[in-house]
C-alpha cells in the first residue's frame, strides 16, 4: 500500500515526498525524495521531528492499540495537517462497539452484537445462540477474527490472549458477500468512489485475503447510501476512509467504519480515473470533492502479491 501512496504522489507532483521505512526493511526501495530508515523504538522522536518540517502527513497505521489516533494526535501537535481523519474520530470510528452503538442509535442495519467479557461470553454465546462471530473491540485485517459455530468451538477461540484480559465482542453471522465503499470524505460532503468485494475464507480464524474492484451487486446503491450514513455519524472523518458490511439479495448489514486508507487503495487506483493521492490531498486540504468518477474495468488483488509494503 505504501508503494503505492508513493507512487500516486509522485506521478502527481505536488510537492517533495518524505516517507519512513523501518530499518529491517532497508533493502525495500520505496519512491520519495527522502527515506528515513527507523528503528521501531525510536519511530515516535522520529516522527515528532518530521511532523514540525512537513506541510501536512499522510500516516499508515491500525487502530490497535489506539495507534493510529495516537499517531495522528501527534502529527497534528507538531502542526502537521493530517490527510485522514482527526484522533477523536479515529478513535471512535476504530472502535467497532463504538460504532455498533452508532448504526444503532441511527436505524441503520447491523448485525446483532453483545459486548461480553471472558466470564460472561459463553453464558451469552448460549443465550443468544450460535453461530456467532467473535473478533476484539478494535483491529485491522481480520486480526483475530473468527466463525465459532458450538461451545467447543468458542472454548478454542477463547484460548487466545486476544480475548483472555479485555472485553471483545460477539457478533451474529450473517452469511452474505463481503464487501467495502471507498470513500473521500471532507467537511462538507462524503464521496463515495467504488463497491468492492472483500475475499475472506471463513474459518477460525478469519483470513483476508484480498479484493475486487469493482464489484457489481444488486444491493450497490443501496450500500453506497448506506456508506454515506455512517461516516455522517462520526465527526472529523476526512480523506480516504471505508465502511465495511455485509450483502445479502434483501439487505446490506454495516460491519465498521475504517478511518483511514484501506487495502482496496491497491486495487482502485488501477480503475479509477483520478490520481487517488491527489484527490486524498485536495479533499482534506481544500474541502474539495472530484466530479466525473469513471471507473473502467476490474482488478483482482490477493494479499501475497502486495508484498511486505
């Protein structure tokens, strides 16, 4: 994905590029006027010094762990300006119970979800009977995510250090297509630029495995609508931001919004007929939105291809 940042940035020209890479990966090369080798304990001094020579700073990261908010709480105390969504809502929008209570809250479709601790999941799990999904309250790529189907199964799950320390959730399956919007969100107006087909193998646990872009489904204004509704829900979105859910032939089901850029990144700037990097700069510096989205053909992307960056 970075590589990929990179590249759209330079192909557009807007200005000098600085990027880091940790320093296991020096032998990755990576398109910017300057790479800034890291070591992963000394990225935080790094980072608040290139914050206060940038204009504004794009940040790759996962919610986990509030890493991403973290991070963009301190790009944005040096006085960067950040290309994505601001730390209170990067911490909302990356707590997936946070924003269950959200689509709730506004009559918007979702799965039926309990938030639970170790003592309780089972009790519930039985209450509310299988199968279910369990996945912790926050994290990226499927990260611990898993089908249980018995009490055998959630017995299995529950072994992990995922779920032994913190509440997690357990989520009612809903079995449909995986999909994803990609979005430019500002201010004033929330774009969005494409439906894509998640490809997940369904298991213990959950694999990501990559993407479609486009995908064509019966349900696609609708999960467009949808999209635009729930990033409305959480103030400060900005640039480039997905919504997850689930299609069926009668309903699309709102998973979690992403506040920030996601994989399908990869996959859409092959199809689409804007500079991605651009308009992700335009969008969050300029409150501006692209008009005349053409999206022309269809690209499959799996997760080996990608690479390490």
């Amino acid at each position: 994905m970075l590589r990929a940042v990179l590249a759209d940035f330079r192909a557009w020209g807007g200005g000098n590029i600085i990027t880091t890479r940790d320093r296991r990966l020096a032998g990755v090369s990576l398109l910017a006027d300057r790479v800034i080798d890291i070591d992963p304990q000394d990225h935080y001094a790094v980072l608040c010094q290139l914050a206060k020579q940038c204009t504004a700073a794009l940040i790759i990261a996962p919610e986990s762990d509030v890493i991403l908010s973290r991070l963009s709480a301190l790009m944005e105390s040096e006085g960067a300006c950040l290309l994505g969504s601001s730390p209170d809502s990067v911490a909302t929008a990356g707590n997936k119970w946070d924003c269950h209570r959200l689509f709730i809250q506004a009559g918007l479709p979702t799965p039926a979800t309990w938030r639970v601790s170790l003592e309780r999941a089972r009790e519930t799990a039985e209450k509310v009977a299988f199968p279910l999904v369990i996945k912790p309250v926050d994290g990226v790529g499927c990260e611990a995510v898993s089908l249980v189907s018995d009490i055998s199964s959630l017995n299995l799950v529950l072994e992990q250090k995922n779920f032994q320390q913190r509440d997690f959730l357990l989520q009612r399956y809903i079995t449909g297509t995986h999909a994803s919007v990609s979005m430019l969100v500002s201010e004033n107006s929330a774009l969005p630029l494409s439906l894509n087909e998640q490809l997940i193998s369904i298991g213990i646990p959950f694999v990501y495995q990559g993407g479609i872009v486009p995908l064509q489904h019966p349900q696609q204004r609708r999960a467009l609508n949808l999209a635009r509704r729930a990033v409305s829900l959480v103030p400060g979105l900005r640039g480039y931001v997905g919504v997850d859910m689930i299609l069926t032939d009668e309903e699309c089901y709102l998973i979690e919004i992403n506040p920030r850029l996601t994989t399908s990144y990869v996959g859409l700037r092959q199809v689409i007929n804007i500079n991605l990097a651009e308009a992700i700069w335009r969008t969050c510096r300029e409150k501006f939105s692209p008009q005349n989205i053409i999206i022309s053909g269809k690209v499959l992307f799996n997760k080996e291809e990608l690479g390490v960056i």
